[in-house]
C-alpha cells in the first residue's frame, strides 16, 4: 500500500506581512540589510522568511516576502507581500484617508496603512471596520508586536509609520470571494494562526459562514444557496437576480442549514442543478463525490411509482443526470418525477434548518428548469421586490 503523503503547511498573508514590517523596522532602526526574517507564529511555529526588493534609505526601508502557501490551493501562492517602515513627524495626513494606529507606553505611535492590492471593506459584518484596510485583526497584531519588539531592541521610542502593499493584489482579489463580501481594491491581509493548513472542510465551511453572517448583519432575513456557478448562472440569467445575492455552499449542504438557523435567517430559497441535487433528495448531507454516489439510485427511487424495471436499468446505467432527465422526458414522466425530487429535498432541508420555510427549484444545462416547489413563484417575487 502506498503511504499517504503528508501536507505540507504554509504560512498566511498576515505572516508574511508581518515578517516583512519587522524586517524593514529592524533594518531601518538598527542599519543592517538583511537576508531573511524570523517570527513565532501564533500557532507556534517559528517562520524563517527569506526577503526580496530590499530598498534602504536613511528614513524609509521597504522589503517584501514571497507567499509560500504550502500544499494549499491558494490564489495567493508565491505573491510578493511588501511592507515598509519610516520615521513619522505625526501627521496622519500622510497615513492615507484610513489607517490603524496604536501606543505603546511612553513610545511614539505606530501607525498602519494598506496601499496598492490591499482591499478595503466596504460592508458591515467583518472583523475590519467599514472603510478601513482589510487587515484582519491578528495579523494587525502581529505587525504592530513585531515593529514594536525592534523599536525596543533599536531604543527608539518616536513614531513610524508602516505600509503594506501587494503589487498584484487586485487582480489575485478576482479570484476570490472578497467582492461577494464586501472587499473592493485587492486581497485580504487574513491568519489567524499565522499558518495555512492545506485546504480543509473547516477553511470553506467558515467562508460559507462568513458570508452568511454579514448577509444577517445586513438585516436580511431570506437567504438564497446555490451549490456552484451554474446556480449562480440560473440565478442571474433566468431569475434576474444580481450577481452576489446567492450563497454559494459548495458540498457542504447540511452545514450550510445549520449555519442559516444560527444565523436567523427565516427563509431559504435553494437553487441548484440537477447532478447535485439529486443526492440532496436522497439525504445526502455533503454531496462531495468522496461520500459516495447514488444519484441514479436516488433518481430511480424518487421515479419508481412511473417506471418499469426496464426502464429502470436504462436510468440506473446512465451515466449523467442530464441523460438521465432527457430519458424522462421522453418517458413522458420527467414533471412528476422532478416535482418529487423537489419535494424531497425540501423536506431534508427543513429538517436540517430546524423548520425554517425552504424552498425549492433544480435545472438541467438541457432542459432548463426542471421544478420548483409550490412557493417559489411568490419567494422570487419577495426578492425582486424587498432588500431582505
């Protein structure tokens, strides 16, 4: 048997950006260039950096560190974080229009700014304050501890003002789920552990909870999920409804109800295709293939009241729900059947939501819309006419 490969951890943007502010401080107040970096990450684990584009002036010392994400799928893998670090007279004026500042003892103050391809919030429900930098608040700690270590080192007690930009981050950004939450102009500065785990459960399901929770900040009390982009497509080519106004949830169906009940959401419309729907109908919790199959069976159950048993075996050998539906059709039993896989997954989810109203619609790429449940007429038009 092969052996399994273990992962291979990274660290956060907000490592990165805090080995590079404690670099640039420590080369501008003790005027020594460095080659890399040392910090101990909250976690504990000790990150030893290397730093490019060192650029050294008398009162000002920028560097950067190159994002290493481990074995994660990150977007931001191999980026290039820069900070600088400069002596500051104290005119936040030259801090930019926002900007996080902070005293310690009888020192001087710290002042942080975000530059280029750092993002901006611009909605409520996040750790950052509205209009301010998307500077998470540990790594905001850890920049601000780790500047103030070498200010104690150095024995400066005056003020310094810290920046941190990523040159390519507002095009990394579009690849993310930032505008969806509120973040305009770049990527977020984000860790809390200062590590990066290869891409787990908890890392998509807490996006899924993050986005559901700002949506509830915002007073919504009805909340759309769509497993993927070709809900997100439906919602917006055939229900008119903007970009945004779905909660994409992946896999993670029974986690994400859960989350709308705590949440306080009231109301949820579900819109997905049919190749992930199906197994919703059949209970499936997580429709990750890892979980197992079953979409022909559990279509095959929903149509057994309709079908014979040798049209039976031509469902259970198709080999995709699109085939599969077109089969129906041709069958002449495609309506009943689909208004029972609705009617399915409805209850599923209303059960996995503590009784919360759920509502129903499934499509195919061919067939368009496939069914919906009773209420979804009168939902769509509570959406199209009301911000919550």
């Amino acid at each position: 048997m092969m052996e399994k490969k273990e992962l291979r951890c990274g660290f956060t943007t907000g490592t990165c950006a805090a080995v590079a502010a404690k670099a640039a401080a420590a080369m501008l107040l003790l005027e020594s260039r460095l080659q890399h970096m040392k910090l101990m990450t909250p976690k504990g684990t000790e990150a030893d950096l290397p730093l490019f584009h060192v650029v050294m002036g008398p009162d000002k010392v920028s560097c950067a560190v190159e994002k290493d994400a481990g074995d994660d799928p990150d977007v931001t893998h191999k980026a290039l974080i820069f900070a600088s670090v400069e002596y500051f007279n104290g005119d936040e004026s030259l801090a930019g229009s926002s900007f996080v500042k902070e005293t310690s003892g009888e020192s001087g103050a710290l002042v942080l700014t975000a530059l280029e391809g750092v993002g901006r919030v611009t909605k409520p429900g996040l750790s950052c304050p509205v209009g301010y930098p998307a500077i998470n608040p540990v790594p905001r700690r850890m920049i601000f501890d780790e500047v103030d270590e070498i200010r104690r080192t150095a024995g400066y007690k005056g003020s310094l003002l810290i920046s941190i930009w990523i040159p390519k981050g507002r095009e990394l950004a579009e690849k993310t789920f930032n505008s969806r939450l509120g973040i305009v102009d770049g990527l977020s500065i984000l860790g809390t552990t200062g590590i990066v785990k290869p891409m787990s459960e908890e890392a998509l399901t807490a996006t899924i909870r993050l986005e559901l929770h700002m949506k509830a900040v915002a007073g919504q009390k009805k909340v759309i999920l769509t497993p993927g982009n070709y809900g997100e497509l439906f919602l917006k080519e055939k229900l008119n409804l903007p970009p945004g106004e779905g909660v994409t949830i992946s896999n993670f169906i029974r986690k994400s109800c859960i989350m709308v009940k705590e949440e306080g959401f009231e109301q949820v419309l579900f819109v997905g295709h049919i190749g992930k729907l199906i197994k919703v109908a059949g209970g499936v919790e997580n429709t990750h293939s890892r979980y197992g199959d079953r979409r022909m069976e559990v279509l095959w159950d929903c149509a057994r009241d309709y079908l014979d048993s040798k049209e039976k075996e031509t469902i259970l050998q198709s080999n995709t729900m699109e085939t599969a539906a077109g089969i129906l059709k041709e069958l002449g039993v495609l309506k009943p059947v689909m208004s029972e896989v609705v009617k399915r997954i409805k209850a599923y989810m209303t059960d996995w939501t503590g009784g919360i109203l759920v509502e129903v619609i499934t499509f195919s790429n061919t067939l368009g819309l496939l069914s919906m449940t009773p209420e979804v007429p009168e939902m769509i038009k509570q959406y199209l006419t009301s911000d919550t």
